[in-house]
C-alpha cells in the first residue's frame, strides 16, 4: 500500500489501497476525520484518505479599521469588520462559537474519491511524482520498475538540472513556460525549485514576467490549473466548484481580469496572476498546495485585439456590467462560503477600481477577504516609509507627502499611513490625511473637484489651487515623499525630482508601478535626477546602481512581502475576517527585519532569500492580532505563535512513500 510520510506534515497523509493482486475494500464511509471522495478503483490503485482536524472559535472586540472612512459610505447599513456579520453565510456561520459551521460537516462535495494510482498514473500525478527520484523500492512497490529510466536522482540533482535548463533559454516568457509547466509534472520539485532559487525566478514565476504571459495566455495555455467561472454559469457556481478535487481549501485568489498589473483589461487571461499568486502563497508563506484555489470571473472582455484573437480562450463578448455582474460575483462568494465554510480566504486581485473598493466593502464583514491591490500594496508600502525613516530621521507626521496615482494603490497607501500616523500621534484621521495629496489623469484632487471625484477620493480633496502637473504639483506643495502608482512610465518627470532635490536633502521617492515599463522612472534616472540623494524604492526589480563612487541596492516594494505572511498569519489563527489592523501589524513586523547593513546601502526592504522566515514573522504578527482582535477561531492560542506559524509552513522536500 502507498503511504507517505513527512515529518514537515502537521496533518498527516496516509494512503490506504491495494495492489492489482488484491481486492479494494469499500470506500463508501471513510473513518471520522478523514477526507476523501471516490471513483471506481481500477487495479494497481491506491486511496488517499487525508487527515482533516476541526478548528475551535473564539470570542470577538470592538475596534475600528483603516479601510473604514473609504468603504462605509460604500455599505448600506453601519456594519464594521468586527461586527462578523453572519447573514451571508448559507446554513451556518460565525455565530456558532466554535465554528463547526455546515462547511465543516462531512457534506457530500463530490461524488467519487481521490486516487492515487500506481504505474503510470503514479507519474502523471504531479502531487506525488517524483520522476527519477523513485527509489528501486519504491519503483518495486508500485509498479515503476521499467516505466523510469535506471538512475536514481536526489531531489537536489533534479533541481541542478531544472535550473540547468531553464538557463539555456533566452527569454523570460521561454522560462516561465517551462518552470510552470514544471508545476503541472511534479510539484513538489517546483516548489523546491522555487524555494531554494527565490530571487532568480521570482521575476519569472511573477512580475515583471506574467504580465507578458497574461497577454499570450491563449497562446501559451496547455493544460488547465484552477476554475473558470463564466456568465453561462449563473445557477451552478456551487456545483462547478464541487468540480475541483480538493475539499480542504484554504487560500482562494480570484481575478475578473479587467485590470491585470498596469496592463488593462485581459479577460479570461488574468487567469495567469491568481495562478502565479497562489504558487507564492505556497513557496513564500508555507501555505499548502492541496487548499490553494486559484479563480478566474469570465464576463467578457473590452479589449478588441483580444475578441479578435483566434486563440483567446474566454467569453468571445464585451465585459458584462452592473446587475448581472453583481449577481454572478454573490453566487460566487456565497458558493465559497457555502462549500469551504468562515475560514476560507477569499483574496480579490486585479479588480477595476470601480469595482475593486465597493467589492471589498460588501464582502469585508461577512467574508474572510481583502483586495491585495489596496490593502497589501498599502502594507508593503508603510513597511518601506518606516524603514527610509531610520535614514531620514523624524516620523511620519514630519512628511508631506504626494501620490502620483489616486487608484486603489494609491489611496491605499494615503490611508494605511494616515492610521498610522494617527495611531502613533494622537491625531484623528483627517488631521492626519492633511499631509497627503493625490495627484490624479485630472490632477491635483482638491475641493474644487469634489462632486466629481470617486468616493474614495474625497478624503484627500483639501483646500488648494489647481495643479494640473506632477512639476506644478512639487512646486506648490514641496513635498518630501512622492509615491508613484499611476502605471504611466515617466511620470516622475526629471524637472519634478531636480525640483524635489533643490530643497531636500534626503527626499523619499517611490515608482512603485509594474511591471517595469509602467515604473513611473528606473533607479538609475531617480539618483541621477536628485543627485543622488533619493531614497529609493520601486515597484519593479532594478539592478543595484553607482553614483557617486557608492553602490546602493534597490529595495523592490513588492507584495510577495506581505501577503503569503498575511495569508499563513490567518490560517495559522483560524480568523474568521480580515481587520486592517492586521495589515498594520504586518508592515509593522516587515519593518523589523530591516538591519543596518541594510540601510548602508539604502535597501528598504530585507533579501528575497530571507523571504520564508519573514513570512512566519508576518504570520506570527497578524495572527497575534487576530486574536487580540477576537476573530480567531484556532483555540487554545498557541504560546509560541512564531514557532507555530515555523512548524506549519509546508515544504517540498520528497517523501517516501511505502
């Protein structure tokens, strides 16, 4: 019989079956606890029952939220985050206080069981290949002896050779084919591969790389990863998310595709960032495999090039709006909740803004959701202002700062560090909002502007003249920190930073746009511009540059940051709802890891090759949170949260399998 073990595994795996000699038992009632489904066993199969443990709840606290002054005039009501509104949840919810909502019950999800065959089906299963790696025993066993070559490789030589490969070609689109086609033979070397080579593939695996694979996905598709949900499927949402074999999710990334990274509205072929997304989710933050669930919405698209395209592979039909929209994206969330239960993180990506800030405030207090457009570019972002802070001297409240893009980004960002700031220095919100501007494609947001602004605008429309240009704009309100989410390459104008450099000495200067043709300037122009006095940061990865005999290293204020931590953080706690205070705590505890040889060369943010232990330091932090909150369901809290959230973190090592 096959059973794996793994000493990494808190849950573990076992394979109860039979070989071809010998008769399979009945599967029909799996033991208390386990999980399973089933299909009719052929000979020489094997069934997989997996462990799945309940998880207690927990009390809850008043508090507030950062998102607030943005997201309730978006509401109807007055509800908050804390208010763990239970409405929308079919058949159970919150209010049962140890969360054994029906989703935990052992619900009929599908009809037939997961198998993992012996012989060839052994190797086409990409969860438990491992290709030359198989021992002769093993080979034995199972029925591989002649369907491998001879050689026995370690995983360690699997990954040389992978590597070995995938440094021949010589395009980055050639490499991501390959690695993510890498994924679809034999996961665990993908993730090993990823793991131990972070900074050299994470511009492959994502950005600035997926960007170009999104738009050749119909081109480049082979084999299909994760659930597409269409217009046509209004009524079966539920029943097609019945269809994925995995019943334990966990982390779903769900994309509509009409807004991927700075590059418009790609359809069906967003799918290409949920997938990207949750691989990081797994190599980054530990958060396994099998409850990784990536989504894409198919209401069409409004991208001719796109509809014309023989091989673009969604709805052939202008992008749907208003009710039908609404409707198919509630029978989504509502599914979700319904089949995988409180528990199940639902991560909004790449959504338009118009739709991006009303979702996460409909969603946020009856669902485990954020928008990582917002909120993890708005964390990551706070991390870095507080670590220039340590090269800069003062506080937050000593900044005047300008955003050059007010999109979900940008205000974002402007709200997380008016908390902050207020948090810290005793002020209400809306003093603390007055040291930020928004400069938008209209420009400066002022009163003037009101009626006509967005809602999430409003909070930054303060009393001043126009300024309809970035150089205007730095003149006028000499601020000391410009951010850039604008997605418009050269927005950060070199008129605007020698300007910015004429009265400070140390400004602080973001293009945190991607990927790297929309960076509103490269490194290289920022110190020539100011001099060599900037404090950089971007949102693409630059080499490191010269100026003026010193090297300095280019911090790249990327999510991968934040939200593989934020997600373990909330498996780890079992929460129930994401509070912006989480994020808080999660800018906070990047911040932390910043040495001073860090700062030495003015790199705001730690190594990618430290990534994982950063993670469980973010895990660590916000799961503190979620239960200081009271919207942790994972009880007893555990005395150790940093070494629990360590001792969950999956990893791809092989197992051996008897």
């Amino acid at each position: 019989m096959l059973q794996a073990s793994s000493q990494e595994d808190s849950h573990t795996t076992r394979a109860y079956g039979a070989h071809r000699r010998i008769r399979h038992t009945s599967i029909s009632s799996p033991p208390r606890g386990y999980l399973a489904s089933h299909t009719r066993p052929c000979h020489h199969q094997h069934v997989l029952w997996l462990e799945n443990p309940s998880i207690c709840g927990t009390s809850s606290e008043k508090g507030t939220t950062i998102m607030e002054g943005m997201l309730k005039p978006l509401r109807s009501g007055d509800k908050e985050v804390l208010d763990k509104d239970a409405s929308a949840t079919p058949l159970g919810g919150v209010n049962d206080t140890y969360g054994e909502d029906a989703a935990s019950q052992d619900l009929a999800i599908t009809p037939w069981s997961r198998i993992v065959a012996s012989g060839v089906e052994l190797l086409r299963d990409p969860t438990y290949n491992k290709g030359t790696a198989f021992t002769d025993e093993e080979r034995d066993i199972h029925y591989l002896r002649g369907l491998l070559p001879p050689v026995v490789l370690s995983q360690e030589l699997q990954v040389e050779r992978i590597l070995h490969n995938l440094r021949q070609y010589e395009t980055p689109l050639e490499k991501y084919v390959d690695i993510m086609d890498l994924q679809e033979r034999n996961e665990r070397l993908f993730y090993k591969v990823l793991i131990d080579h972070v900074e050299e593939l994470l511009p492959i695996v994502y950005t600035p790389t997926v960007g170009e694979a999104c738009q050749k996905f119909g081109s480049i598709f082979r084999r299909p990863h994760g659930v597409y949900i269409t217009l046509k499927d209004k009524g079966k949402v539920l029943d097609i998310l019945k269809n994925w074999p995995e019943k334990d999710v966990g982390v779903i990334v769900v994309t509509d595709g009409e807004r991927i990274l700075g590059l418009g509205d790609l359809g069906v072929q967003g799918m290409g960032i949920p997938i990207g997304k949750l691989a990081l989710y797994v190599a980054l933050g530990g958060i396994r495999p099998s409850t990784a669930l990536p989504i894409t919405i198919d209401v069409g698209t409004n991208t001719e090039s796109l509809l014309k395209n023989p091989f673009y592979i969604g709805l052939r039909q202008k992008r749907a709006t208003g009710q039908e929209y609404d409707d198919l994206v509630h029978e989504f969330m509502t599914a979700t909740k319904q089949l995988y239960g409180e528990k199940v993180l639902v991560q909004f990506e790449d959504f338009a803004n118009h739709n991006a800030f009303r979702l996460l405030a409909k969603y946020s207090t009856t669902h485990l959701v954020f928008n990582d457009d917002i909120q993890g570019t708005a964390a990551v972002a706070l991390a870095a202002l507080l670590a220039a802070l340590h090269i800069t001297g003062g506080e937050l409240s000593d900044q005047k700062y300008l955003f050059v893009g007010a999109g979900e980004a940008g205000s974002g960002i402007a709200e997380i560090v008016a908390l902050e700031i207020s948090r810290h220095e005793k002020k209400t919100v809306d003093e603390a909002r007055k040291r930020i501007y928004l400069l938008d494609s209209k420009g400066l947001v002022t009163k003037a502007r009101y009626e006509s602004l967005q809602e999430f605008k409003k909070p930054y429309a303060h009393e001043h003249p126009a300024c309809p240009t970035f150089l205007s704009a730095i003149k006028a309100l000499k601020p000391t920190a410009i951010i850039g989410t604008s997605g418009q390459h050269g927005a950060f104008t070199k008129e605007g930073l020698e300007e910015l450099a004429s009265y400070q000495d140390l400004p602080i200067v973001f293009a945190l746009s991607n990927p790297t043709s929309k960076s509103e300037c490269t490194a290289e122009e920022a110190f020539e511009y100011t001099k060599g006095k900037c404090i950089f940061a971007s949102g693409s990865p630059f080499p490191p540059v010269t100026y003026g005999g010193k090297k300095y290293v280019i911090g790249q204020s990327n999510n991968c940051y934040i939200f593989p931590g934020m997600g373990l953080g909330c498996v780890v706690s079992g929460a129930i709802r994401v509070h912006d205070d989480m994020f808080l705590a999660a800018a906070e505890a990047l911040a932390s890891q910043i040495r001073p040889e860090h700062l030495e060369r003015r790199q705001l943010f730690p190594s990618f090759k430290e990534i994982r232990e950063i993670s469980a330091v973010i895990g660590a932090a916000v799961a503190a949170k979620a239960y200081q909150l009271g919207l942790a369901t994972r009880l007893p809290q555990p005395k150790d949260l940093l070494a629990f959230a360590r001792s969950s973190m999956y990893t791809p090592t092989y197992r051996r399998y008897r």
